[in-house]
C-alpha cells in the first residue's frame, strides 16, 4: 500500500488494512478525542443558536422577512433602472415601496408595490411617487395600481408566516443570484 500521512501526528506511515487514518493506537486515541471536542463545540453552536432563535421577537423577525423581501426585489429588478427616475448609476439601490410601509402595512410584502430604486428618490425625495406612479403604470398597468391604490384589509402577520415569507424570498434570490 501507498504511505499515508498521519492524521494525529504528521508522521508518514504505511497503512495494514483500507481506511487506516492514524499509524498507531495512540494517535487513534488521539484523534478520537480531538473529533469529540470538535463534534461538541459544534453541538454548542446549534444550541446557542436555537436559543438565539427562541429570543427573537416579531419585530426581529419581521425585520428579517423584510430583509430578505427587499434582497429579492433588488435582485429581480438587478438589469433594470431605477423606477423613479429611470436612470442607471453607481450608487445605492433600494427596495423603494410605491406606498409606504408605515401607510399601508398590508402591502409590505405585495411585489407590485415595490422595485428597485435609487438612493435620491427614496430617501430625498421621499420615493418621488408621482413619477413612481406613472413609470408603474407602464410597468403593471393602471387597473394593478388601483388595486394598489385602493382599501385592504389590514394584515398583521404572526412569526411563523414570518418565517415562511423569510425563507420564500431568500430561496427565490438565490435562485435568481444563480442564473446570474
């Protein structure tokens, strides 16, 4: 058989039987000791983390979702300019809401209601909705703008919608990300 590096003391060896990581009994025991301690302090990480999930509030959690909704929505709009303005730059882009999340909660997470915008347009000219509103209509058409504009029931999600909607919008970017 070939010789093979030990895995325990770095010493070359000459394998007796298939699979043979360590040369003698000492770095067998060795090695095993090492692989529990490392098999434990991964078992520690999944715990604190379980526990760090236990403490999230909805707010957490909607501050998550929301995260990933907006990371979807820059990601699908990633080739197209900004819906505002209709320009393309170097700076930031955001996740801009036609009408706003603290007017109208309901539709946080509704895709008509948000595309990618530049940084001005949203934070200094707070989202400049009237050209917003026309470059929407010819993007999803005047009848989906008036359902937009139009009343909704009231949503308030509770924490494992929350997951769920975190998770959809983080599998959908990375599937976008990947045809990229």
């Amino acid at each position: 058989m070939k010789q093979k590096t030990c895995k325990s003391c770095k010493q070359l060896f000459t394998p007796f039987q298939m699979g043979q990581k360590v040369c003698c009994g000492d770095c067998a025991l060795a090695l095993a000791i090492s692989e529990r301690g490392k098999a434990e302090k991964v078992a520690k990480v999944k715990e604190r983390r379980a526990d760090k999930e236990k403490l999230k509030t909805r707010a957490d959690w909607m501050r998550e979702a929301q995260a990933a909704f907006n990371a979807f929505i820059r990601a699908r709009d990633d080739d197209l300019p900004c819906i505002s303005c209709g320009r393309h730059h170097t700076g930031q882009y955001h996740a801009g809401h036609y009408l706003s999340v603290g007017a109208r909660p309901e539709l946080r997470f509704d895709e008509r209601n948000v595309h990618k915008q530049c940084s001005p347009c949203n934070n200094y000219l707070s989202g400049n909705a009237v050209l917003y509103r026309v470059a929407l209509i010819d993007k999803i058409g005047t009848a989906s703008v008036e359902f937009l504009e139009g009343p909704h029931e009231p949503k308030k999600y509770t924490i494992d919608e929350l997951k769920e909607i975190k998770g959809y919008y983080r599998s959908l970017e990375k599937e976008l990300r990947a045809i990229e």
